[in-house]
C-alpha cells in the first residue's frame, strides 16, 4: 500500500512538473526567493508562480530590482524623443507587439518606461504604497517594463493584450500575482523574454483564461 502511495505521489509529480517548464538552473535560488518573500513581506508565493526573466531578474515576487544593475548603459535604447528608454531587446519585443496590434487596427502608445529611484520616489509620494511600488522595488528600474496608455481592466486592448502580449515575450506582472499590497494594474507590462512568459502564461493559465472570458462577455 505504501509502495502504492510513493508510485503515486511520484507519478503525480512527474505530470505536475511536466505541465509547466521551469528553469531548473535557478531551481535552488527560487527556493530563496520564497523564503526572503515570506520573512520579509509575509507573502507565501508558490514555486510555479516565480518566474526568472531573461536578465536573471526575478518575476512575480518583490523585490529591490533597482540596486543591482541588469542592464549596461549600452544596452538601453531611447526612443520617441528620449521620452522613453528600455533595454534594446525589450525594445525590440515591443516594436514587434506593435505592428501585431497595429495589424488589429489597435495603437499601443507608452505612458511610462524606465523610472529611475529617485522619479521613483516622486511617485510613490504623489500615489501611496497602494497605487506605487517603494522606491527601489519598481519593475520600471529594470529598463523592461511599460505602463500602456488606455489599457483598463475590462475594455478591448487589455482583451487584446491577453490573447497576444506573451507571445512576444510581455506579462502583466502587476494583475496577476499573489503579492496583494498593490491595487492590479492591467496598463503595467514587463518584457520578460520568451521563456519566462510562456512560463508565466502557464502558471496563470485558469486566471487569464477567465479573465479572458470575464472581458468578452461584458462586451
Ligand atoms: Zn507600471
């Protein structure tokens, strides 16, 4: 019987690991990473809900992203104007979800990019800890991630993003996650690479799925 039980166990696990990738190589600091997440911020966050981004930057949990530098000087392209700056391969990632979106008749114009800490704490003094990100703890330092203009939480172009922005390496890392201390904000996307999207999609499958849902039949 319990020889029975192990097969089991062990055959459910191999299913279960089998169901969405995961980076192994990182396997042991992603364990870290939920234990700094529980002592630090009291937030118990499931293994399959971190993510590493293709800079080796954590997804899904928060954490002090601007005091290590992911991104070289050289790396960062600055655009319309030098409004806007994001590392050349986010950039590049976002020009592609544009003319996809384009192709849908469906403009994406940014409202922010990269935040340094100081514009950092400008903002989390204007809005409070329920709308911002401490200084420091924003995805914006990372040089990868956008707040969208007119993106909401029910109307077309968040539908749209749904169904296609992780196909081009984005997730909305501010509306699905377990980390509840800030209000969801579907305009947020960050560019976390192929990889860690497609891993992100499946440990959000049911929740985007419904979400999905929710969206088109309030339309
Ligand atoms: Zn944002």
């Amino acid at each position: 019987m319990r020889l029975l039980f192990f097969l089991l166990f062990s055959i459910n696990i191999l299913f279960a690991q089998e169901d969405c990738p995961k980076a192994w190589m990182y396997y042991e600091w992603r364990v870290d990473l939920r234990k700094i997440t529980l002592e630090e911020y009291q937030i118990e966050v499931p293994i399959d809900k971190i993510q590493i981004d293709f800079l080796g930057a954590p997804v899904g949990v928060p954490y002090k992203f601007g005091y290590k530098f992911y991104v070289k000087p050289e790396e960062v392209a600055h655009f319309e104007e030098d409004e806007f700056a994001l590392h050349q391969q986010a950039y590049e990632a976002l020009k592609a979800l544009r003319s996809a979106a384009l192709a849908d008749s469906l403009h994406l114009p940014i409202h922010y990019s990269y935040r340094s800490i100081e514009e950092q704490r400008k903002v989390y003094k204007r809005f409070g800890a329920k709308v911002a990100e401490k200084p420091g703890m924003s995805e914006h330092h990372l040089y990868t991630t956008i707040d969208l203009k007119w993106v909401s939480d029910h109307n077309e172009r968040f539908l749209w993003l749904l169904e296609n922005a992780f196909d081009y390496g984005w997730v909305p890392s501010y509306y699905f996650r377990v980390d509840q201390r800030l209000k969801k904000e579907p305009w947020h996307w960050r560019y976390v690479g192929k990889l860690a999207a497609d891993k992100f999609y499946c440990a959000w499958k049911d929740e985007i799925e419904a979400k999905i849902e929710k969206i088109k039949k309030a339309q």
